[in-house]
C-alpha cells in the first residue's frame, strides 16, 4: 500500500525550532516530489513547497521561502519539514503529499497525502 | 503567483441535487488544474487531474471541466458523504496555488 506517514503532533513555545517527518513507503521514495500544505486553523490550504527526493531539488513558494527548510533523507524515505525559530502564527496542520506528475496524461497533482501534523506553538 | 478564486464560498443543498463550484485562475493555465474534497478533520483527497480526469476510486457523479482560467466541478446527484469542502488547484507553474474552497453543506 503506497502511503505516508507522519509524525506525531508537537506542542512548542516561540523562538523553539522543530523539525517534523513524514515517511514514504510502498512506491519509490526517490521517484516522486514531496510536497507540503499549510492548513491554519479553520482556514484553507497553502502550498508551500516541494522536493525531489532522488537528488534534493527543493521548490518553494515565495511565501514560505526562509521561513521553513524543506528536506529529505532518501536512506531513509523520509522527507521534512523545519524551522528555526517557531512563532504563534506557524500554529497549523501541516500535511505531506505526494506530488505526482505524469505530464502524457496532464497529471500534475497531489495524489497521496499523509495523516497531518498538528502543530501548536504558545507561551 | 497565479491567484485561484472560487465561488461560492459555501453552498447549502439536499441529497440527490445537483451542484456546480466554480474554480477561476488569474491567467490562463491550460487544462492544468485539480479539484480536492476535504472532510473536517481529514486529509484533503485527489478528486480529479489535468481539469476533467476522475482520479482512479472517485465515483462518477464527479466531473470537471474547463479549461484556461474557468473551470467547474459538478457533483451530478449530492450523496451524503459529499458534504465537504472543495479546492482547486492549479499546476500550470511554481508556486502552485489553491483556490480558497467551497464548503457544501447540508441544506
């Protein structure tokens, strides 16, 4: 079964950094971009970025670009999602996806999804 | 960025009625465009591709169309299990944006 696993939810204080996974299995981790949604609470979905694991090619959207890092460990199928310094508004639902492009059929999307982390981040 | 607009916002309708969202791009993006449902507390989940695609598992009373910046999702006949909200996406360039979703909610 393809899917993706997260990891679990995080309660931290601002100015605290974080780190969170999400774990890729039952298709070849190095062959698909990861991507990553903001959700804030009760609002939409945000796109903020993607990576191809299989050589670390990283795309961000302007918007998240230096707030968060995007990485992956491929040894591993395991791509994250990070950042230095937490402040209260990067309280959300953070999900993976997998971002599978199959450009003979326009198929550019996200087709897989993992389960969300929920970030919380208060003094 | 391409901007992703959508209305209605919300919409209230029965079981068995038909509803059409529509999705519209601040410039033209081929057929480059995915539709998503997303039910509260639950990932969103891929309802259709490259505008008018059904993604393998979704039922049929689901389509898509258009194509440049105007597109549609229909639901043909509203199951219980559709009350959600819907998103477009599109993925004709980087940054790829969402629309802002349209909840359907029960009437």
């Amino acid at each position: 079964e393809v899917q993706l696993v997260q990891s679990g939810a995080e309660v931290k204080k601002p100015g605290e950094s974080l780190k969170i996974s999400c774990k890729g299995s039952g298709y070849s981790f190095t062959s698909y971009w990861i991507g990553w949604v903001r959700q804030m609470p009760g609002k939409g979905l945000e796109w903020m970025g993607i990576i191809y694991p299989g050589d670390s090619d990283t795309r961000y959207s302007p918007s998240f670009q230096g707030q968060v890092t995007i990485s992956a460990d491929k040894s591993i199928s395991t791509a994250y999602l990070q950042w230095s310094s937490l402040k209260a508004s990067d309280t959300a639902m953070y999900y993976c996806a997998r971002h599978f492009i199959a450009v003979a059929d326009n198929f550019d999307a996200f087709d897989i999804w993992g389960q969300g982390t929920m970030v919380t981040v208060s003094s | 960025d391409i901007q992703m607009t959508q209305s209605p916002s919300s919409v209230s309708a029965s079981v068995g009625d038909r509803v059409t969202i529509t999705c519209r791009a601040s410039q033209g993006i081929s057929s480059w465009l995915a539709w998503y449902q997303q039910k509260p507390g639950k990932a969103p989940k891929l309802l259709i591709y490259a505008a008018s695609s059904l993604q393998s598992g979704v039922p049929s009373r689901f389509s898509g169309s258009g194509s440049g910046t105007d597109f549609t999702l229909t639901i043909s006949s509203l199951q219980p299990e559709d009350f959600a909200t819907y998103y477009c996406q599109q993925a004709n360039s980087f940054p790829r944006t969402f629309g802002p979703g349209t909840k359907v909610d029960i009437k």
